[in-house]
C-alpha cells in the first residue's frame, strides 16, 4: 500500500480543533517542523498535545501555543519555553507534568494495546498521591489539580514494593519525523533524533511521518526498520531544503585557545 501524500495539507486532513496529538522530537531534535507549521497554518485549535516538550518560543510546537492553538499538554520537560512557563502559571494553558521514563512507557503501552502497567516511579510523591497542578487560577491559586492513582504493593525479587498504575496513552493522531521511510511507512531514525519518534507514532490511531530521504519498498534491510509501516498510515516526503532546515536549543562552543 502507498502511504505517501504530496502535500502537507493533505497528510494532515481530519485533524480538527480539539484533536489530540503525540508528536515525536526531544527538544528541537526530531521534530517533525514541517507538519506542525503546516498545522500552525491550517488554524485548527483546542488541541491536547503529548510531547516530551513543547519546542522553544519560536520553533516546534513553540509556534502553536504561541498563538493560543494549544489547550492542554502532557509532557515531561518544559524550562526551555517561556511563553509555556507564562500561559501554565497565568491559568492560560493545562499542563500534565510526567515523569519521562513514564511518559514513554504510557506512549509504548498505549501503541501495544496495553491499557495500564505499574511503575515504582512517583510512589511517595504527588504523582501517587494526586495534587500536582494541572491548571492556575488567574490569582495564582490551584484550579485543578491531579488526582490521586491507584497503587498496590507487589512482591518483587523477594520484597514488598509499592508500585503506582499508570495510565496508557493513545490519541487521534501522531506526528513525526524520520530520516528515511518507505511508501509502506517502514521507518529509520538517525541517531538521537529516534527519542519519542517510534513511541509518538505507536500512540496515534493516525501517524503522520515526515521522511527526509523517500525510497521505495524493499530499500530499507528488514533488520534495519525501527518502526514497523504497520504503524504509519501517512507518509510525506520533504524537500532537502525541508529535511536541511534544523534547529538547535542551545548552541555551546568552548573558546578558541592557542596551541603551540
């Protein structure tokens, strides 16, 4: 089955306002910017958004809250993002703050069609025992709050551990990138741009992949696919000035020294 689609716009028909989103990168690495933009341009808003982060103020996912698209993120790490810091404490924007390691296994369990699991991460914390603000009050007070999860305590290797059950995370559909897919959707990932990719897309109902290098099926060494096409249902191929255009956080060089 071909998955590619020419245009941006058509690869990303049926989301409307109020979709949910997992969207793959890890700061700016990864990041499928060329669907977010073209998602940024078609208007939608409301959207809930699972991520890792949500970009910087003006790149990635940054450009979608910036303009108020975004009602609700889950995530893990939101320091680089001002406008995400102001819109959370002004009571402008929900945020669910979850544990990394959490946030991918409820992405991967979600895509596995496994509905909960138990972790021992957050036991003892807020993240067990509910409280952590999800929403502000204009006056700075805690409108909502998370609630309290079910634990239970469980042998493991000969001792009792109290572990907490953890929701899995599906949504309407999942945008990310790849360094190169085939028209069956049977994607690779170059180094440490593979983060939340293959996790993002196991979530969405509807995955979405944005490939910098388009070949045809068969080209990609069965041992060398990191997801499955079965995952993929939309493929578009970018352009190499798309697939060239990259961002950095932080850009950290030492200083130029003498050598003798």
């Amino acid at each position: 089955m071909d998955k590619v689609f020419v245009s941006a716009a058509e690869a990303l028909s049926g989301i409307v306002s109020g979709s949910s989103l997992a969207v793959g990168g890890f700061g700016l690495c990864g990041v499928p910017s060329v669907l977010i933009a073209e998602l940024h341009h078609s208007a939608v808003s409301d959207l809930e958004v699972v991520s890792n982060n949500c970009g910087v103020d003006d790149w990635g996912l940054g450009i979608l809250l910036r303009d108020r698209r975004i009602r609700r993120m889950v995530s893990s790490y939101v320091g680089e993002n001002k406008e995400f810091e102001r819109q959370f404490l002004t009571g402008e924007l929900e945020v669910e703050l979850t544990p990394q390691g959490t946030l991918a296994e409820k992405l991967r369990a979600g895509g596995a069609g496994i509905p909960a699991f138990y972790t021992a991460t957050g036991v003892g914390t807020q993240i067990a025992d509910g409280g952590v603000p999800w929403r502000y009050a204009p006056d700075g007070s805690i409108a909502t709050s998370s609630p309290a999860k079910q634990t239970r305590e469980m042998n493991w290797h000969g001792k009792l551990v109290t572990f907490v059950l953890e929701d899995a995370i599906v949504t309407d559909f999942a945008l990310v990138r790849a360094w190169k897919g085939d028209r069956h959707g049977n994607l690779v990932f170059r180094q440490s741009a593979r983060n939340f990719n293959p996790l993002a897309a196991m979530a969405g109902r509807v995955t979405i992949a944005e490939v910098e290098h388009l070949v045809e099926p068969g080209e990609i060494d069965a041992d060398a696919v990191h997801l499955p096409g079965i995952y993929v249902q939309r493929v578009l191929a970018l352009t190499p000035e798309q697939g060239a255009d990259k961002h950095i956080e932080r850009r950290t060089v030492q200083p130029k020294t003498n050598r003798f």
